[in-house]
C-alpha cells in the first residue's frame, strides 16, 4: 500500500495511510524503530505491529532498517530518527505519569492515532484514558490491538468521533467528568489545526478543566517559517521514502497564538522545554543548528490549572 497525497480542506477525510493520517503511522514507526535493538530507547511493543497491519511499505521498511537518508539529511539516519522520537515520546509519557503523580485520575489523548498509551504505560487504579479520533482511525487500532491479545492498563474509553466535530459531547457521553481534574495531551497535533481552531481547542479545554488539571503538547513557534524553509525539503524526502505526500498541504500556515502564552492568559501555570534542552536531559547530541531546523525546534509545553 503507497500514501496518497490528499491536500487539507474544510471536512477532509483521511485514513492511516493517507493525507494526515499517514503522518500518524509514521510517528509510530519511529517509535517502533526507537523500541528496536540491544539498547532499546523506549518500550513500545505494540508500535511495529501495528504499523505492519496498517501496511505501508515505506513504514514497514523504515522499521525493518532498509531505508535511510541520512546521506543526504543527517536528522533522517536510523539512530536520530530513533532518538527524536524518544525525546518526544518520554516527555508525554513523564506528562502522564507525574500527572498521576498529583493524583490526576482521568486521562484525555486527544488525535490519538496510532498512541498505546492506554495498553502500555503502568497506569493507577481507577484511572480512566479516553482515547479521541476519528472512527476507522479508533476501529482499526482497537481491532488490531485486540487481535494481539492487548490489553489496556487502565480504562480505556475509545471516542470515535472528528475534533471538527462535537468531540465534546461524545466525550461526555463515554463517561468524561468536568467536576475531576483531568490530564490532556495534544501529541503532534497544533500545526494540522487551522490557527483558530487551536484556539477554540484550548479554550473547551480549559472550559472543561477542573482545578489541577493539566496539558501536555508540542508546538512549533514559527510553523509559517519552517513550511517556508523546510516544505520542500520534507515532502522530497518522503517522495524518495515511496510517499506521495507534500508536507507543506498537510498543516495550516497562517499567524497563530503561542501556546504557551495562549494558555497562561486563560489562568494555566506554564513550563515550556526546547528540543535542544530536551536532547540534553535524554543524553542525546544535537551536533549543530542545522539538525535543529531539521527536527522542527519543537517546543514541548506542560501546564498545570491552578
């Protein structure tokens, strides 16, 4: 099965090997591949599983080490491709676990994908993770989950519904309490959200917060800037890699609101990491500026409600 290239609009669709919905698949091989070898740099067991059943080719040779750019990008060798995904994955996974830490007893992945969050990290008693996507993105992963015998570490509560849609009374619907603090992350998800529909996402969250509870996510501050400079470059690096896809049609350009201030504006209590500070914490090496334009200069973003 190839990626096919689908350019975003208002009510789009897509499924996990296509549009959006590839880049899913591709975080989760990256995770496979950091879960791989004698020193692994993370424990996701269900990872490379399911991105053989979603059957992408140029994911499922990522995985099995047959494919590397790092000749002519030196971020997409094997080993950064591995420890980019490390940094990311053990930041969101620390979210959670300190969170549960503070006594955070109901957990929200919003955009879920291809995350095994619920299935692989030792979750509380009586802690409840709802899981929102899109409904084949949900039906897929639940299925093949169950076909290996997984089973969740907490509650899991799947909500098989479109954030463009009314996620939130979907959300209600399956359990969700306002009146309980709740830990919610938004994973790889800002930059595919037009500008204004970030804000409204952050603004029913915090609708939705109870004192104590807190957001995790990821944000690229100036995303115009890395489209400009690194689109091209992206999207030929993924027509070399067998897919059909222009990075720069997948996320929305446009001036939007930092998250981080965004957030401290409507009463959240912020901390805010740059990749570079993060590498450091993982003992991982940026070797020069150029791989950090590379990965995106992500900035990683916790915030607690007081």
């Amino acid at each position: 099965m190839a990626a096919h290239d689908t350019i975003r609009h208002d009510g789009d669709s897509w499924d996990l090997a296509s549009s959006v919905g590839a880049t899913a698949t591709a975080v989760a091989a990256r995770r496979a591949m950091a879960s791989k070898g004698p020193h692994p740099l993370i424990d996701d067991p269900f990872a490379e599983p399911l991105v053989r059943a979603v059957g992408v080719d140029a994911f499922v040779k990522m995985i099995d080490g047959e494919i590397e750019l790092g000749d002519e990008d030196p971020t997409s060798t094997y080993q950064r491709l591995a420890e980019g995904m490390a940094v990311r994955t053990r930041f969101f996974d620390d979210f959670f676990a300190q969170a549960a830490k503070g006594g955070v007893r109901q957990a929200v992945i919003l955009a879920a994908g291809l995350d095994t969050r619920a299935y692989r990290l030792s979750w509380p008693a009586g802690t409840t993770v709802f899981e929102v996507d899109q409904p084949q993105v949900i039906e897929f992963k639940t299925r093949t989950l169950a076909d290996l015998g997984a089973t969740p570490t907490a509650e899991r509560k799947a909500v098989a519904v479109d954030l463009r849609d009314d996620w939130v009374s979907a959300l209600q619907d399956n359990g969700f309490g306002s009146e309980r603090p709740t830990a919610w992350i938004a994973e790889g998800l800002l930059g595919y959200l037009p500008p204004d529909a970030q804000d409204r996402l952050f603004d029913t969250i915090t609708t939705l917060s109870f004192s104590g509870s807190r957001i995790g996510t990821g944000y690229v501050p100036d995303i115009h800037d890395r489209i400009t400079k690194r689109g091209r470059q992206i999207s030929e690096r993924w027509r070399k890699l067998g897919l059909n896809m222009n990075w720069s049609e997948l996320v929305y350009d446009g001036e939007r609101n930092d998250a981080a201030e965004y957030l401290a504006e409507r009463g959240w209590q912020t901390v805010t990491h740059t990749t570079r500070e993060l590498y450091a914490a993982n003992g991982f090496e940026l070797p020069d500026a150029d791989s950090l334009e590379g990965l995106g200069d992500i900035r990683y973003l916790s915030a607690e409600l007081p």
